[in-house]
C-alpha cells in the first residue's frame, strides 16, 4: 500500500509540475481547493484533540461533519484532465476517511466500547489520511493536508 501510494505522488508530481510549466487550470484547482479546505479549517477547528469520557459520538460526529461538508465541495470541483487522476485519488481517500468515521460510530452505537472503536479507527484511518496527503502534497495544494 506504501509503495502505490510513494508511486502514485512521483507520477502526480511528474504531471503536475510537467516540463517546468503549470497550466492555469492547475493553478485554479490549486486555488479553489484551496479555498475550500481554507474555508473549512476554519469553521471547524479547533476540533479537541482527544474526545472527553462520553462524548466520542460527538468528537467523531464533529469530524463526520466537517469531512463531508469538504468532500461535498470538493467533488465540484473540476480538476483539469492531467491531474484528474491524482484529485480523485485524494477525494476517494477522504471518502473512505468519511466511510471509516461513519462505521465508527455505528459501532459505538451498536455497543461496542468507544475506546476500542476509537483505536481502530485509528488504524484504519493512518494509511486513508497518507494516501490523501501524498495526493494533495503532489497537487501542491497544502491546505486540504490532513
């Protein structure tokens, strides 16, 4: 998984910075992704760092909400063919991201313990968060880094 993820951000970086030029519509998908995580970082943060005891619903539910808010918009947006490969490849991550954070709190739910739900979606979500970041450093759009 390590491996596709360092091949897919040399790829990215190779078609993103291409022969010394960017076109304009990479710089305007670096500004208008930008924008939205800018934006989003804002109005959410700061999220606590650790969920108090009896409110791991809450934190994930914060987390829910802030990640779907992002994704929604950045699903709008257009990326320009030579690097569509590499934006959906980071909007496909944060989607399992949103999958994982979800499926967390249906266990909480469900009855199982919070702390064993939250430590493994600790687990599942360190690989979905570098997949996404290997992507985003790869379009150069800093922002949208996790």
């Amino acid at each position: 998984m390590r491996l596709r993820s360092a091949g897919l951000g040399l790829v990215a970086v190779a078609a993103v910075t291409g022969c010394g030029s960017v076109s304009a519509s990479v710089i305007d998908l670096r500004h208008d992704a930008g924008v939205i995580c800018r934006h989003t970082n804002r109005a959410f943060n700061p999220l606590p760092a650790l969920p108090r005891q009896g409110r791991t619903v809450a934190f994930l539910s914060a987390g829910i909400a802030r990640l779907s808010a992002e994704l929604g918009k950045l699903r709008r947006v257009g990326p320009p063919h030579d690097v569509a490969d590499v934006y959906q490849a980071a909007l496909a991550a944060q989607g399992q991201e949103l999958g994982a954070l979800r499926n967390a709190v249906r266990a909480i739910h469900r009855g199982e313990d919070p702390a064993t739900a939250v430590r493994e979606l600790g687990q599942q979500l360190r690989p979905l968060q570098s997949q996404a970041n290997n992507a985003w450093q790869a379009l150069q759009i800093s922002s949208c880094l996790q």
